[in-house]
C-alpha cells in the first residue's frame, strides 16, 4: 500500500507549479552534490586526465537527469502543447548556451568545461604536488561540478516557471 518511490519515479513528475518546481530545483541540488562529491573523489586519483574524462562523463548524465526532472528534456518538450512547447524553446533560446532541452553530448559538456578552463588548468596542474596536490585537485573539482551544476538548475528553474506561466 504504502512503498518507497524509486528514483526513477521521483523524478517523473513534471513540474506545474511553484512548489513542484521548488521540490525538483532542491532534489536536483542534492543530485548535484552527490555527484560533485564523487567527481572530488575521483580527482584524488593520481592519474592525470582520468578526473576528466570522469567528469565528462558524470556531468552529461547529471544534466539529462535534471533536464528530466524539470520535464525539459527534447522527448518530453516535444510532446508539450503547443503553446506550452514555444514558450519552452522560447525560454530556452533567451538564455542563450545553456544546455537546457537540448540532448546533451560529450562535446557540449566539453565546450561549457571549457569555459571554466582556467579551474580546469588550475585543477589538473595540482596533481604534480603529491597528496596536497590531490586534495586541492579535489576541491577545485568539487566546487567546478558543483557551479556548473547549479547554473544548470537555475537555468531549469527559470525554464520551467515560464512554461508554468504560460496560457494554456
């Protein structure tokens, strides 16, 4: 009678509302933490350009998964009504290289890394310096997953209200 939502189904419900939109925003910050926190231990390896291609990797699925969670993924905005779908893409459009509704690759998490290239640079030469090195190789990784992942949200969140204040 009474069970335990899977993850899956946790982030099924669109947001519609305000509150909803709140719920999945706070869901998702604790997504992203989790998943920077990971990416941290990730860079204590001291392997150089492992933490990347990690941080690729973790980072393309993490923005589906919220994308999905604020029902902005391209499926799930396709089959939006029709006003509903314009005032998306329209949202979308004026937040200009977000990747927002898009279908995320590799390559596109890799042009937005690049913008943060100077705390990827500062990331990857901390790992020189032996255990020190590492741990601020870590923290610089955590605190880079996390804006990112952050700006992602908001990105979402604005998203998401305007659709949610668009005439049915």
């Amino acid at each position: 009678m009474f069970r335990k939502k899977s993850k899956d189904e946790e982030f099924a419900l669109l947001p519609v509302s305000g509150p909803d939109i709140e719920r999945v925003r706070e869901r998702c910050r604790g997504l992203v933490r989790k998943r920077a926190a990971i990416s941290a231990g990730v860079s204590v390896i001291p392997l150089p350009g492992v933490d990347v291609v990690a941080d690729l990797s973790s980072f393309a699925v993490m923005v589906e998964e919220i994308n999905q969670a604020f029902g902005l993924s391209p499926d799930q905005i396709d089959q939006l009504q029709p006003r509903m779908r314009i005032a998306a893409y329209q949202a979308v459009a004026a937040l200009g290289g977000t990747l927002v509704g898009k279908i995320v690759t590799k390559e596109l998490v890799l042009k937005l890394l690049r913008k943060s290239g100077a705390k990827l640079a500062a990331k990857s030469a901390a790992k020189i310096v032996p255990l020190a090195g590492q741990l601020a190789s870590a923290a610089i990784g955590f605190a880079l997953f996390r804006q990112m992942g952050y700006q992602h949200i908001e990105a979402c969140t604005r998203v998401a209200r305007e659709v949610a204040a668009a005439p049915a």
